[in-house]
C-alpha cells in the first residue's frame, strides 16, 4: 500500500513538473499557442457582386511627364495587369503643356496638340482621363507663387472670363476629337488641394468657388450631361460647404472629390525632412471615407458620388513604407474596411517617374509609385493584381482582411493578408521603413471551403511579404547602390517577379471540405487560386 502511494505521489510531482515547465515552454514561444485563423467559406455562399472600386482610378504626377515613353510603357504595363479603369493628374493647363498664352493684345490663343498626344494614348490603352484642372497658365495668372519642381501656378486666374473661355475651348476640343459620348464618361475635377493654402492655392475658399462655377458653367454649356466636381481637398476638407455653395447659387455637381493620406505629421513634405509617422489609428484613411459618404448622406445632395482622388500611407514622395514589404498589406486593409463607401479610391500615384521634387537620385527613395523609376514592380503593385485577380462573385465570409470570390467557370480565388502596425512610437518612417524589417511569426491561417464542385483544379499560391516579392529588401542585400546597372535591375526583377511560391494539381470529390493551412507572418499577403480543368 505504502509503495503504490510512493509511486502514486512521484507520479504526480513529475506530472506537476512536466506542465510547469510547458507553461514555461509556452510563455517563451506565444506563438506556439496561437490558435489557428480560420477562414471559412461555401462554394455556394454569395454576397453578391465583387466591388471593384479600387481599380477605378490611380493617379500619376504631372501631364508633360505623360509625354515619356518610359511612363507610357509603365502606364501600359500596369494597366494590363491591374485593370485601372482612369487615370488623373495634376498639371494638364501648365506651360509646360502649351495651353494658352496671349498676343499682344491680350486676345487669348490656344494649343492642345500636347493634350491630345497624351489623351491619344490614355484611351489607346483602355484607359480614361479623370481631368484634373489645373494649374494656372503663367499668361492667364494673378500671381508668380508656384509650387513644386516644375513650377505650377497656385494663384486665381486674373480674368475670370478668359479662364471661363479657355475651359469651355477645350471642352469643346474634346467632344470634337474624341465624341461627347466618349467625353460623358470622363469626370472634370477643379484644381487641386485648395484648402493647402498658399501651397496649392493662394486664394481663399470663396475664391475657389468662384473658380468652381465658372468652370461648371464653362463645362455644362458644352453640355450638360458632363461631370463636373469637386473641391480635390486634402483631408476631407470642404465637402458638406461645396455642396451648400452648389445648393444655395443653384450650380451644378456631380460629385465629391478629396484625398487622404495614413501618416499624422504635416502636409506637403517633398523630401521627407520633417519625418512622417504611420498613423496608428486602425481607421486612418478608411475612416475619413466613411465619414465623407456620411456627411454626403446627410446633406442636401445625398446621392453624390465620391470619389477619393489621391490616397496612401503617406503624403509625401520621400517616404520608404511606400517601397516596403508593409505597404501591400496596408494598402488591402484600408480598401476592404471602406467598402461601398467610395465610387473610387484613387492610388497615389502609378509610377516612381514623378518629379515634384524634381528628377530622384536613388532607385528606391520612398516614392509613391506601384513601380519603381525602372519599372520594379513593389509590393504595393502586387496588392492590385492579386486584387485584379480575383472573380466578379463575392462569397461570404466572416474574416475582416481577406476577400474570397469566384468566377462564372467555377474558379476560386481567394486573398488575405496579416496587416500589423511596427513602427515603435519613438520612430518616424523615414527612420525604420529603411531598414531590414523581419517579419514575426503570426501563427497559421486554415482556409476551409465546402461545396466546391467535384473536378481537377490547378491549385496556386501567391505571396507578398518579407524576402517574398520585396524588392527594396534585395536592393538593400546589394549594399543600396545610388545607381543600378542593366544586370542589377534584371536580378531584382527576376527575384521579385510575382512568380507563384507552389503549383499543384488536386483533385476535389463530391461533398469534399477543401483544407488548406499556411504558415503566416506579420504583414504577409497571400493569393490562392483554383482554375479548374
């Protein structure tokens, strides 16, 4: 009796001891007990139709950079990859685009033959133009205040009828070479971030809408099934007064245009020198849309469109999470917390090839673009077309950062990411999105889906995320040369071409629940897709 309970107590000691020390183990690796994400989903389960608002519009620079062949090809390339359906810019009315000027008799003289090779080409490609008009013709200006490298007059025009003029002339350019139903599918956007003033504007908000409507007259007179919006704020700035305005003087609007950026530091910072910081709120961005479409919804015109005609992380071209691994996954969390919200979200801006603050002197400098000054695609580029990837029938599914569609041929897509905030408190961006950025462990995602019709499927998985299609990391691995040679360009490409990281064939039996599990890292981003054969 005495030697069974002896036994009996040794056990317990060594059982007491074995689940102190996996208490231990457990405290040391949390990951180890992370319960799995589940991502669960039927065949047969539709929400309805994939909203494709983010594929809308993207932005780009200035128009007379729109002349280069090298930011055609980009346009092009990226347009057949993601699908952008319009495309806006600032600067079609500078000098450096030819538009006006005056004799000297102060008659006005005009010239679109720049416009019309750059329009040629938008629509050439597939592609519309979001007209944003601006800046002020140096002919035509008040002032001499400008702004950026190349010089975009900020100031009211002088003569308010002649601005009048030269808008309804090229209107009527427009129908005249391209079609008014053609140009009735276009949007016209008044200038540019008015309410940054004396950057973008050296008037006052009664100014601005005065612009506003002798631009709108200018345009409806044309004819009146033209779009014609507004105020192009930073920060969601004037929406609801717009719209007063309008309502009040009985004028036209057809839309609500602003922008938001997710860094909380300051405006306009062409280089970064003030330093940026991610906005850690969960709802930065995506929260001023929210807001925009509900004010737009309680006032006075509730069935406007809106359209967020610049966004991204952060304002400025001189910030290194825009080349990040981070970025994509930033990027897919914004678009699906705003859902219907917007009619667009237009991304800041296509391609590294901008020059605000004139020609850049490195490869990766932090630039806006999807693509780099070579062409390199970034993982923000790969947040599109994996989107652009996707079928047109959405499927229900509870998981808050990942989507999950189909086709009409019974293909499977589905996308989701890990979207994780990093940047210490004590760190601007300019600081830590430089740096080699390791990825923690988030644990495992299960993707479950039942009802997939019987058949043989291509399966294939797609990642972004650290050393996985993350081109700036592999810059750094070559010591960040200023310059990169024709051979250095090509490996970089080559090591983050967007190339699946496994290909299978499966098969799936009648009534099978499809599983499949995958190891996640913070700010990783997958895409799996099933073709049936």
């Amino acid at each position: 009796m005495q030697k069974n309970l002896k036994n009996e107590m040794i056990f317990l000691i060594l059982l007491v001891s074995f689940g102190i020390a996996n208490v231990f183990a457990q405290s040391e690796n949390p990951m180890s007990v992370l319960p799995a994400r589940i991502i669960s989903l039927d065949f047969n389960q539709v929400k309805g139709p994939f909203n494709t608002m983010f594929k809308e519009c993207v932005g780009a620079g200035r128009a007379n950079e729109g002349l280069r062949a090298d930011w055609q090809q980009q346009l092009a390339y990226v347009k057949r990859e993601c699908d952008f359906k319009y495309i806006r810019m600032h600067g079609l009315l500078c000098d450096d685009m030819g538009v006006y000027r005056e004799d000297r008799n102060g008659n006005p003289q005009y010239n679109f033959q720049y416009i019309d090779v750059l329009y040629d080409f938008i629509l050439s490609i597939g592609m519309k133009p979001f007209v944003e008009l601006s800046f002020m013709p140096e002919a035509l200006a008040s002032g001499k205040q400008t702004i950026f490298w190349w010089k975009g007059n900020v100031t009211p025009p002088k003569d308010y009828k002649k601005w009048e003029d030269l808008i309804r002339n090229l209107t009527l350019h427009f129908t005249e070479r391209y079609g008014a139903e053609e140009v009735k599918t276009w949007y016209f956007e008044v200038w540019n971030e008015p309410n940054l003033t004396p950057w973008f504007w050296t008037g006052t908000q009664e100014e601005y809408f005065k612009l506003y409507q002798y631009t709108v007259n200018a345009i409806k007179s044309v004819n009146k099934e033209y779009r014609v919006g507004g105020p192009a704020t930073a920060g969601a700035a004037w929406e609801v007064d717009l719209i007063d305005y309008c309502q009040k003087n009985n004028l036209p609007l057809d839309f609500i245009s602003t922008h938001s950026y997710g860094v909380r530091q300051g405006y306009l910072d062409a280089f970064g020198n003030a330093g940026t910081i991610l906005d850690k709120n969960p709802m930065s961005v995506s929260g001023d849309i929210l807001n925009s479409r509900n004010e737009i919804a309680n006032s006075s015109m509730p069935n406007l469109e809106l359209h967020y005609t610049e966004w991204s992380s952060s304002y400025t071209p001189s910030d290194p999470i825009h080349d990040s691994y981070h970025q994509a996954a930033y990027i897919l969390q914004k678009i699906k917390q705003v859902g219907n919200a917007a009619n667009s979200m237009s991304y800041w801006v296509f391609t590294d090839i901008f020059e605000e603050a004139g020609p850049r002197f490195t490869p990766f400098h932090g630039g806006f673009g999807l693509l780099n000054y070579q062409g390199i695609n970034k993982p923000a580029f790969y947040a599109y077309k994996f989107m652009n990837q996707l079928g047109p029938i959405e499927l229900e599914n509870a998981d808050s950062s990942s989507w999950a569609c189909k086709d009409e041929k019974g293909n499977i897509q589905v996308l989701f990411w890990d979207f994780t905030y990093t940047l210490p408190d004590s760190v601007n961006n300019q600081d830590y999105y430089v740096r080699d950025l390791p990825a923690k462990s988030k644990g495992k995602v299960q993707i479950k889906i039942s009802g997939i019709p019987a058949g043989t499927y291509n399966l294939e998985i797609y990642q972004v995320g650290y050393r996985v299609n993350d081109p700036y990391t592999t810059y750094l691995d070559m010591g960040r040369p200023n310059q990169l040679t024709r051979e250095q360009v090509q490996k970089i490409k080559q090591l983050n071409d967007g190339s699946p990281i496994s290909k299978e064939k499966i098969k799936i039996k009648k009534q099978t629940l499809f599983v499949k599990e995958l190891e996640i890292r913070e700010n990783d981003v997958f895409l799996i897709t099933m073709t049936r054969q």
